[in-house]
C-alpha cells in the first residue's frame, strides 16, 4: 500500500510523545482527567488488594515486578529508547515476523512483510447509491446523515453469505479542529456545524462484498442494508426503568423513547447477531449549568461539567439540564441494533445499568443465560456482569433479543492473596446490585438502581479499578480478559495486588475465571497476565514469560480472540507512554507461548488503534483507525496525518481490513480457521445458518 513516510510538522504546539494530546482529551472525555474523580466512595481500591496481602515490600519474582519500585512510580512514566531493540527471536511462531515499534510522529500505516491493508470505510463516504461525496468546506448536515460518520471505534463484520457481509461499526466522537478549516480551533461552531457533529456521532452500517477470500471487501452502495444510525434515530428503552417518572422529558411523556445515541466506544455481537455498543463519555455532552440542586449528587458522581463539549444544547435544549434535566437519564446505556434489518427499531437496555459504558461483550453460560461483561471506563470506577433472567434459544432471534431486558445486575470486588505465590492473582465475588427482580441496595428501588448504577454499586462496597475498559469471554478457554488502560492519578499507598503500580501510566490485563467454569456463579478467581510497559522496566509482567523476547506495549484498551483462543490487544496511549505509535499486539494465553507479546501492525501518527475483529474465515484482521493526526495545533491547512492517504489529503478515521498478500488465513493456526474466529461474540455458524 502507499507509504507517506515520516511527517512531523514544526506548527505543532506539543510534540506527540510525553503527555496526552489536549485535543484528546477534550473531544473524547471533556478533560475528565483534569476534573475531580467521580468516584469519591471509601470502596477498596484494586491496588490496595495487593497491599491486603503481603507487604509492599516484598518482591513479585515472576517477570521480575518490584513492587517497591512500581511503588516509586519513576521507572513506570518515562519512555524508553531501549523498548524498540526488544528482541523477537522465534516470533514467527504465528506465521508471520512482527514488526517493531514504530515512532509516535511516524505517519504511516505498518503492516508485518508478506501483508498489505486497505481502509474499507472512510469518514465521508457515501453509504448508498446517490448519496453526496465529501466536500470538507461545503459539508451538510444533510449531507453527512448519508456518509460514513466520524472517529470509527467498534467494528465486526457479519457474513451474509460466502463473499458478503455487513460492516457496522460505532462513531465515537468528531474532532472540529480537522473537519472544517474555518473551526481550526474546535471553538465557535455555526449550528449548522454543530448539527454536522451531531449527525457524524453513533453507528454505520454498509453492505460489502467481494470477488473472493483473497480480495479486500468494499463497500455495496446498492445493499439495501446501508443505514446510518445518529442522534435522529429513534430507540426504544426496555428494562425496570423504562417508563420511570426519571425517564420522562417533555417530548417524551412516556419516558420510554429516546432520539440518538452518542459516544460509542466499544462493543460486542451477541450470539444473535446483534450488534451491542456501549454509550461511554456521554456525559460530555450535557450542560449542567442551572440544572436542579436535587441533581447535584448525580451531576458530580458521573461528572457532568457546566457545558457540553460540542455546545449541543445551543441547538437542541434536551441536552441542558436546566431546560430538560431527565434528558441526561436516557444516556449511558448498551445499545442494541440489528445490521441486518434496516427497519428495525435500536434499543437502549436499561438492565445493563447506567454509566460510562465501554462496551458489552456475551457468552452463553451452560445453564442458556446470557451473560454480558461490562467496564466502567473511568479512573476508580467498576467492572460489571448482567445474566439474564431468560434463556437463550438458537434460531430465535426475536425472543433472544429480549433477554437483555431483564436479569440480574452485579458489581466485582477483588481480593488479593498475597505476593508469596509470585503472581498477582486472588478471588473474588460478584455483588448483586438487582436480584431476581429486586433492588439489593437498600434504599433504592430497582429503577433507581439502573439509573444511577455508579451511586448504587458505591454502597455495596465493589473495588475501585483503574479504567476498566474492554472486558471479553475468550470463546475457546471461556476465561473472562479484562483490559485496564491506566490510572495516573494512583498514588503508591492505594496499590494492591489487582491493580499493582502507583501512577499506573501503562495499564495491564486481567483473566478472570468464574467458579466452577459457571459464568454466571457470584465467585471467581483472577490473575494478572500482562502488566504493561516497556519490557525493560522491572515493574512489567507478560505471564511469566522471558521479558527479553516480548515488545513493548502501553494502555490495552480493546482485545479480541481467534480460532485458537490467542488475545488480540489494540492500544490506546502508545505515544504519551512509550513514544511510539498505537497498535495491534497478540499473545497467546495457553501453552508454551502463554505471554509471548507480538506487534502485528502501528496506526499512523497522533491516531488510535480500535475495534480490532478477526474475520470469520480467519483471511482478515478489522482495525479501526480512529483520530488521525489529532494533536495540539494539527490543521486542515497543517495535518499532521493524512491516513487514508487518498485524494482528499487529510486525515480521516476509517475502518481497515489487512489480509496477506498471497491470501490465505492471517495466522498459522494449526487448526482449520473459522472453528471459532470472530471476536468473543461471534458465533458465525449460526449467523450463516
């Protein structure tokens, strides 16, 4: 494919390692970092776990962690020049060399030798026959309500027959800044504009075929398939509080209605073949200025700020809390779409709870439940799992697509069981929020449970974690692998053994193994299988595997599972961690090979990696490339990217699917590929069925 090179643009007011780009920060979370923690409760934390067992003095042996300099925090922050001579020897394993690390102001797209990628969905790209070009100075809101929305995150693709499929795929949040010369610094929006990033927020599905396995996928303009879901469409709530007086806004008496979706961040496809899409820094994008004081409590636990972060309720009051303050009730929820029925109606599961939802992710448990693992993406805040009160039933998408609607809700709380062992590991229990159709938080009915499901679960004393984000049952070992980007704000007297680092600037990985193998028992057992970081930092850990033989990697933030059961890790925060570019890692979790780290592929400069899918005839890696070129001072007139590297030379976030050159599944196996490919959802047999 096009290689651009090496760009680096002297017009930039802060280079792209060290800290977070601001542009970052205040698109995608409105500056959550800097404001005060939401979660103020004297819940354990997760380091504090590691504390309750073993002195912080001891040493963790297995990979080499000293928990006294994790303690220190210094070695944990700084980049090191020596991550990127990590050495790989044998790491073909897989069947392919990995790359090495790619500099963080590198703009370009890499791929292992033998591979080549192509953006398969770009922002701007007409979804259907007839539908307008992009034309980034002369944009629409008209417009963009038929073209590929922004900031691509989640992404699967269904099979629809041999050679065609369905895309969907989330759109997070829009960066301003890059969309329109005349807004180069994010502020100042015309409304029109402002109705533009309004249409360029939640999900796009496209048709797409192929010539055949070897061939990249494009888009099907004529698929009758092709939809743009946005903040128009029209959801339907189900669950508890659907309908509660808390729901209901003047538009909507019935409290059971709500228009749009925004900041969708990860998600899952249930073994239905619906896609669920967590509604994550929604909170962005109310203006709390004047809202009731009887709000109060519930504006600083989820961390609502005077003004949204796009200025929204300039033109549509729902999202002032003074004007409409239960607007604010009917966000923060998984959101349930159908790829394959344009003319369904999405619904918002109130069940699930309420809260900065990163995503959620099924497994049928032995018993026929649903399961649904859940993150709340935020410093100190929770992981969750919803079962469902009805069974699956193969073949019955109709009725599998109520159970989601009512079950039980828990919360996790971690215990530590001391270093002694040489891991981080311990048991732990899932605390029920609602039982059998009742409130287990005294005080709070069922309703209120799932509407404020952060100030009921601060009651019944879960631990606090550090950013909970992806949290995925492996389809092949059925073992649960939860990744938790990082926690800066940790100080050393509040690690423990789940969450082992002071200023945890890299983040780590959990495994999770339910009782019994029962995922929906309220006991389970935990070990961290990767602690983060430069390879070279005696605080790292990759499950007890030879350190000199891995590559270095910051903030997991998204995992995904192939046919054998290996962990695909997408990274967020590579630049400011380690220097380097975001990318897609792999690494086994069984075997000889259990922690053995790979780089598969780095996204371009100042961009993320997201959403990564493996194909269902295991011949396609999916990655989002989210945010291209979003850094401090970056233009359209100075891009400091220009992925996809087309005609429009500019940055646009796209959807990329990477394939071998000589065609042929993406990894050597061992096995025949489509047995269990797809990420931890996906049940592609009976989709296709």
């Amino acid at each position: 494919m096009r290689n651009e090179g090496r760009r680096l643009l002297p017009l930039l007011t802060q280079p792209l390692t060290g800290g977070r780009q601001s542009m970052t920060c205040k698109y995608r979370c409105a500056d959550q970092c800097a404001q005060p923690t939401p979660n103020t409760s004297d819940n354990t934390y997760f380091g504090d776990v590691v504390a309750d067992g073993a002195s912080r003095r001891q040493v963790l042996l297995a990979g080499g962690l000293g928990l006294a300099a994790a303690a220190a925090a210094g070695t944990a922050n700084m980049p090191s020049a020596g991550a990127a001579n990590v050495q790989t020897e044998g790491a073909n394993v897989l069947g392919f060399d990995p790359i090495v690390p790619t500099p963080a102001d590198v703009d370009e797209l890499r791929v292992p030798d033998g591979f080549e990628w192509k953006a398969i969905s770009s922002w701007g790209d007409p979804i259907r026959a007839g539908a307008p070009k992009l034309d980034f100075e002369n944009q629409t809101e008209a417009a963009q309500l038929e073209q590929v929305g922004y900031n691509a995150d989640f992404v699967t693709v269904v099979p629809t027959g041999k050679h065609t499929a369905v895309l969907g795929f989330n759109n997070e949040y829009v960066n301003p800044e890059l969309m329109w010369q005349s807004a180069a610094d994010g502020e100042d929006l015309t409304d029109e504009q402002i109705r533009i990033t309004m249409a360029a927020h939640g999900l796009t599905i496209v048709g797409l075929k192929r010539g055949n396995d070897k061939q990249f996928y494009r888009h099907d303009l004529s698929s009758p398939l092709n939809r743009r879901i946005h903040m128009g469409t029209e959801f339907t709530l189900t669950g508890a509080a659907a309908g509660h007086d808390l729901m209901k806004t003047s538009a909507d008496p019935s409290g059971t209605v709500v228009l749009g979706t925004n900041n969708n961040c990860a998600g899952g496809l249930t073994p239905w073949g619906t896609i669920l899409s967590g509604e994550e820094n929604w909170h962005g994008y109310f203006a709390g200025a004047g809202a009731p004081a009887e709000m109060a409590e519930e504006i600083e636990r989820y961390g609502i700020g005077d003004e949204g972060r796009f200025a929204w309720e300039k033109v549509d009051d729902r999202f002032s809390l003074a004007a409409e303050p239960n607007e604010t009730h009917r966000f923060g929820y998984i959101v349930e779409v159908d790829p394959t029925d344009p003319t369904s109606t999405p619904v918002k599961h109130t069940a699930l709870g309420r809260f900065k939802h990163e995503g959620g992710n099924t497994i049928i448990a032995d018993n026929g439940k649903v399961v649904v693992y859940m993150g709340d993406d935020e410093r100190y805040d929770y992981m969750y799992k919803f079962v469902s009160a009805g069974t699956y039933k193969e073949g019955d998408k109709k009725h599998n697509m109520s159970l989601l609607s009512e079950g039980d809700l828990y919360v996790a709380k971690f215990t530590g069981d001391g270093f002694e062992d040489g891991v981080c590991d311990g048991t732990g229990t899932w605390i029920p929020l609602v039982k059998d159709g009742k409130s287990a938080v005294e005080g709070m009915s069922v309703a209120e449970v799932l509407i404020f499901t952060r100030i009921a679960a601060d009651k019944v004393g879960p631990t606090k974690m550090d950013r909970p984000e992806d949290v995925e049952p492996n389809p092949v070992n059925r073992k649960i692998y939860a990744a938790l980007t990082n926690n800066s704000k940790r100080s050393p007297s509040e690690i423990d053994e789940a969450n082992p680092r002071a200023e945890n600037k890299h983040g780590h990985i959990i495994e999770l193994t339910e009782a019994g193998g029962d995922h929906t028992a309220e006991e389970f057992t935990w070990m961290l299988v990767l602690i983060a970081g430069d390879p070279t930092d005696p605080t790292t850990y990759f499950a007890g595997y030879d350190k000199s033989r891995v590559a270095p990697i910051s903030c997991p933030d998204n995992v995904a599972f192939d046919s054998v059961g290996n962990l695909w890790i997408a990274t967020d925060g590579m630049p400011s961690g380690l220097g380097h570019c975001d990318g897609l890692y792999i690494m086994p979790v069984e075997g000889e090979d259990r922690g053995k780290l790979q780089q598969f592929l780095s996204v371009p400069a100042a961009a993320e990696c997201c959403g990564p899918w493996i194909g269902a005839d295991g011949t396609s890696v999916f990655i989002a490339v989210q945010h291209p070129g979003e850094a401090d001072g970056a233009s359209p007139a100075h891009p400091v990217s220009v992925f996809p590297y087309d005609d429009y030379r500019q940055p646009r976030p796209a959807v990329v699917e990477v394939k071998r050159k000589a065609g042929g599944p993406i990894i050597d196996t061992g096995v025949a590929s489509g047995s269990a490919f797809g990420n931890a959802q996906a049940r592609v047999g009976s989709l296709l069925g």
